[in-house]
C-alpha cells in the first residue's frame, strides 16, 4: 500500500467542510484518498468518507432525524443482501410515516394524534426492542399500540406489542359504515322504530335481533363482543404476550367506543 505524504495529512486533518445536509465536519485523519475520517460538528457522528464524497458534500450525519424530520438512523444496516429495507427498519419507517407523514397523517383521522416515543425514534433502540418481542417476525403478526392500553395514542416500548392478524381485526373500526349509532347497532327501516344488533365473527355478520332503542341493541352487541374477545385471547394463550391476554380478557366494551 502506497504511503500518505505527510503533508497531505497536513493539508486535511483538521480542515473544516461544509455538507449539502448535514451541517459542518471536521477531518481527524486522513489515511488515503477513499479512507478520511471525519467527525460531524453539530452530532458528534464520527464516520470514514472519500475525498471525492467530501468535496461534493455528499457526506451523511447518521444521528440527525432525518427520516419525516424525527428518525434517526445511527449506524444499523437498513437493508438486505438482496437490497431489500429488513424487516425492522420498513415497520420502523412505517411507525413513523403514520405519526410524522403530512399525507398519511391526512388520509386517516385514526392517527392524526399519533406520536412516537424519544426512544422508538432513534432505529438502533427500536430494532433491538423488536428482536426481544413475542411475536416479532413471526408471518401475519403486527405491531399494536391500542391493546395494552385502550385509546393510546403513542409508540412506545412500553405501550406496544406484536399480536396475530386475528386479534387486531378484532378491533378494526369500520368508521364509514357505523353511522350515527353506537358500535354494532344499525337502525331498521320499517314503520316501527327499531334497532338492530350485529357483529362481526370470522368474516362473517351475524345478527343478534331487534330493539327498541339503540342503548338495548348496543348491550346485545357488547355481551358478544367481549365473549368474542376472550374466545380469541384463550386461542393464542400460549402464543401471545401474556400483557396481550390480559388486557383481552379484561378488555370493556363501551358506548362510546
């Protein structure tokens, strides 16, 4: 290997850049053209560049928020050998795209309070707590927020956890189709004023009769959702966190839900 001039060292080490991104960094060594070691001013992010990168200021701070203005990718492999995101980054991207993406944010009113905790920002953090999860990786499992704590509205190690496809569609709000009426009620057209009671079990709809007022539709539909919710809990006992099945099995269905 050809050795450095010393002064080609002394020209760089030390020397002050400017970034398209990033800010300012400072070279601390300079070893050869494709192997200069430079700190970023503003992070403190230490990193290798190339002199070609470092003149263009093509140089990247990892530890500046750079994913939707929050999240911080420090030095964690995003992708594949495949090239690929890995698993853990695209549902750490798709986190923070639903609390910080202006146009999804817009789309769903369902998360336009959503927020993600300090540490769940930073990617490091988040992917070592995914891989020490229940349920992380296994195929059609999801991330949840709401089912430890009922209306949550932050990402965070303590309010999340991975539950089976099942389980979430439990709780999916079909917004468009409910109405005026309380959860599982749906008015009758008829003469007489009357309600009726349905709910969802396995794709299917299935009616629980007819009322006289919306409040007795609701304490139908309520009596069979709960008892729907621990008939699922008890199936994935042995699978879920058990956090999960506890909060299943005392899970209240409200009116105002």
């Amino acid at each position: 290997m050809k050795k450095v001039d010393e002064s080609t060292k002394i020209k760089y080490v030390g020397k002050v850049f400017s970034t398209n991104f990033c800010g300012d960094l400072v070279v601390l060594e300079y070893h050869r053209h494709n192997h200069v070691v430079v700190k970023f001013l503003e992070t403190g992010y230490i990193t290798t560049v190339s002199m070609g990168n470092l003149r263009k200021g093509n140089c990247r701070d990892k530890l500046l928020p750079m994913v939707f203005g929050v999240g911080i990718v420090g030095d964690e492999i995003t992708r594949t050998s495949t090239g690929t995101h890995t698993k853990e980054y695209a549902l750490w991207v798709n986190m923070l795209s639903r609390c910080y993406n202006v146009k999804v944010k817009n789309k769903s009113q369902k998360y336009s309070t959503c927020k993600v905790s300090e540490n769940f920002k930073y990617f490091p953090y988040f992917k070592e707590w995914c891989n020490n999860q229940i349920g992380f990786g296994k195929e059609g499992w999801q991330l949840d927020k709401d089912i430890l704590i009922k209306g949550n509205v932050l990402y965070s190690e303590h309010t999340c956890t991975f539950i089976p496809q099942e389980i979430n569609k439990l709780f999916t709000m079909r917004e468009s189709k409910r109405g005026d009426y309380p959860l599982g009620v749906h008015k009758v057209v008829s003469v007489k004023e009357q309600y009726q009671a349905q709910f969802w079990k396995d794709s299917k709809l299935q009616y629980l009769g007819q009322f006289d007022t919306p409040e007795q539709s609701f304490l139908a539909y309520k009596q069979q959702k709960e008892l729907r919710v621990k008939e699922v809990a008890n199936k994935w006992k042995e699978q879920i966190d058990v956090r999960v099945y506890e909060a299943l099995m005392n899970w209240v269905v409200e009116i105002s839900d």
